[in-house]
C-alpha cells in the first residue's frame, strides 16, 4: 500500500516548503542588498520625511506678510491709521519707505517687494472736504495667487480703519477710492506666471538627469578605464560631457519658449539677449550639479535618486508653485540656494516686467556663484574617483 502524497517528499507539502524557503532566501537577498544600498535606503526614508516637512511646514497657499514698499507723501494720523491696517491684516509687511514712485516701481521690477502703496499729498485735506480722494496700490501680479487676497482684503480693512476717524458716511460708503493696478499681468492669467516657471523646472529635471548619469554610465559599461587612459584633463573630460548637454538645453528652451509665445501670448517684455545669458547660466549650472551627483553614486540608479531628492525641493522652495515670499523664512533660506530660484525670478523679470541688468544682477551673481561651486566640487568628486 503507497504512503499518501503528503508524506511523499515530493508531495503537496514538499513543494510548498521550498516555494516559502526560495522566497525567504529571496527577501533575504534584498534586504542584504538594501542594506549595502545606503543611498537607496536613505532615499527610501528621506523623500516621505521631505515631503511631509516641505508640505506641512514651508507651503503656504493664502501667502501672508508679504514684502510691501510704502510712499506716504504726509505723515499724519489718517496716514498713519491706514498703515496700521494694512499691517493688521498680516497680508502686508512693510519693509522699504521710498522717495519717489520711480523707486517704487524699480523694487517691483527687481522683485524685492511684491505692492506698493501710496498715499498722495494733500489726502486727508480731500477727505474732509468730501473730495474722495485716491489711494493707489500696485501689486506685482506676475503671481497671481500671491497678490490676490492681500488685494481683495483692501478695501475692508482701509475703509474699517476711516470709519474711526469718521470719514465713512452713514451708509457705510468711503469717502476715498482704492485704485488698484495690478502690475504685468492686469488679466491675472494663471499661464504667464506658470510657462516661464516651467521653462526652468523642466530645465532642471532633464539637464540634471542626463549629466547624473554621464560617469556613472561610462563606468557601468566599463569605458571609463579606456577614459582613463587618455591624456586629457579632469576638467576636460568635465566639459566635454556637459557641453553637448548645454546645446540640448538650449534647444529646449527655444521650443518651450516658442510654444509659451505662440499657445499662451507671453509676452516678451526685457532684452532677448539678456534672457538667452540668463538661460545659459542656468542651463550650466544645472549640469555641474548634475555632474556632481555622477561622481558621488555608484550606479545610474542613485544618480538618478539623487536627482529627484534635489529636484523635488526646487519644484517646492523655489517659488514655482507656491509665493516664494509667503514661506518661512528657514524654508526661504533653502530656496535660496537653489538655482531655480534665481532663474524664476530673472526670466519671469525678464519676460513680463522688462526687467534690466540692474534688476537682475543679484540673482545673476547669485546664480553664477552657484554654477562656481558646483563645478568646482564636480572636479574636485571626479579627481577622487580618479584616485
């Protein structure tokens, strides 16, 4: 008489057994090689905590204490009292007190404040002989979502603030004007704010991608010895991969730039020259950084997590989705050491505001010294790996 087929050692049971230790030798496997992957791992628990912090704490979408320049041409009580409530709305913060409208409209232009107010000579005499006067406010509207609630909270506020000093009549009516002009983008269309921005972010991501996996690739397929052997300079070698790159870029800021004009009506408002500098600043930038990262991973995999782990606070931080002046200052302090964000602001100065080289030339040097060090640290990574 046979012995049933579960006690058969090739039976039901015996070949459930191995299926369960082949797959435990399996996970055991990639764990072992997790373990030894510190990079991937750390990406693993890096990118949710990222996120988490980036979401929770640094994005803001009602921006408030936004950078506010002031031009009082008296300094009174109604001045004063319409100042007062501007700062108590949280909406305004005012941080330069101008001479002149033309220095005004010079800080809008650099992006240093985002509105402008101000109150004409001669404003409380109008009101109480019943004139009403006009109390202008420009906001730069190239961020839409940044100026829009501060702008609808005005006339509220302003009018509270009067009626204390009774120059609000019994119906309630103001007895002054609020004119608001919404600088560079009067419509407030979403699209010129966001096309320029996506030149930059979509410069980011392929620019760093393609360097990131430059050396780890050539030492994947083994070519790097032969490289190697060549008499040619790190710092060669170096350039010689990132300006076929820097061509590829250009190209695609052309079509990005073409499509933005010809789909979207964006404007080209400042020097076509100065745009194609800032862009190639940018674009070289990137790939040093890119670059950087080639050198520090092992495998094309972690140059391409690391590209993420860096690209993602940049789409974040940089003020491409958010108002960059609505987030705390420490996320303020990362933002700026982020490429993207000088680049939005010198090609969406560039493309909507007109801006010049005197409007610019901070974030340009800014962005040069950034292109600086991450070129210098690729050479200096890519020596190690020499070595």
């Amino acid at each position: 008489m046979s012995a049933p087929d579960h006690a058969h050692p090739h039976g039901p049971v015996a070949h459930a057994l191995g299926v369960v230790r082949r797959i435990s030798a399996m996970i055991v496997k990639e764990f072992i090689q997790l373990r030894r992957d510190r990079v991937t791992f750390a990406t693993m628990i890096m990118i949710p905590l990222l996120q988490l912090i980036l979401f929770g704490y640094a994005i803001n979408t009602t921006p408030r204490h936004l950078p506010t320049a002031v031009f009082a041409h008296e300094n009174n009580e109604i001045s004063r009292a319409i100042l007062a409530a501007l700062r108590n709305t949280a909406f305004f913060a005012f941080v330069r007190e101008v001479q002149s409208a033309d220095e005004a409209e010079h800080l809008i232009r650099a992006g240093d404040v985002l509105f402008f107010v101000e109150i004409p000579a001669g404003f409380e005499r109008s009101l109480r002989r019943g004139e009403k006067p006009q109390l202008l406010v420009a906001a730069d509207a190239t961020d839409p979502v940044g100026s829009a609630n501060a702008l609808a909270a005005l006339s509220g506020v302003v009018g509270t603030a009067l009626a204390r000093e009774r120059f609000v009549d019994a119906a309630g009516a103001a007895a002054f004007e609020i004119v608001q002009h919404r600088r560079y983008n009067p419509a407030g269309t979403s699209q010129l704010n966001i096309v320029p921005g996506l030149l930059g972010t979509i410069l980011t991501m392929t620019m760093l991608i393609f360097t990131a996996l430059s050396v780890t690739r050539e030492i994947e397929r083994g070519t790097m010895e032969s490289l190697l052997s060549m008499p040619i300079h790190p710092v060669e070698i170096m350039l010689g991969k990132i300006v076929p790159y820097v061509a590829v870029g250009i190209l695609q800021a052309v079509l990005i730039l073409s499509a933005g004009m010809i789909l979207f009506g964006v404007p080209v408002e400042g020097s076509p020259w100065m745009l194609a500098a800032a862009t190639l600043l940018f674009i070289t930038t990137n790939l040093s950084i890119g670059y950087t990262f080639s050198t520090l991973a092992q495998n094309q995999l972690q140059a391409v997590q690391m590209s993420f782990m860096f690209f993602l606070p940049s789409i974040l931080l940089s003020g491409f989705m958010f108002p960059f002046s609505g987030m705390p200052l420490w996320a303020q302090w990362v933002g700026e050491v982020l490429p993207l964000t000088h680049f939005l602001r010198m090609v969406r100065g560039i493309l909507l505001k007109g801006s010049d080289f005197a409007d610019l030339r901070g974030d340009a040097a800014a962005l040069f010294a950034l292109m600086l060090v991450a070129m210098g640290i690729a050479v200096a990574r890519f020596r190690q790996t020499l070595d």
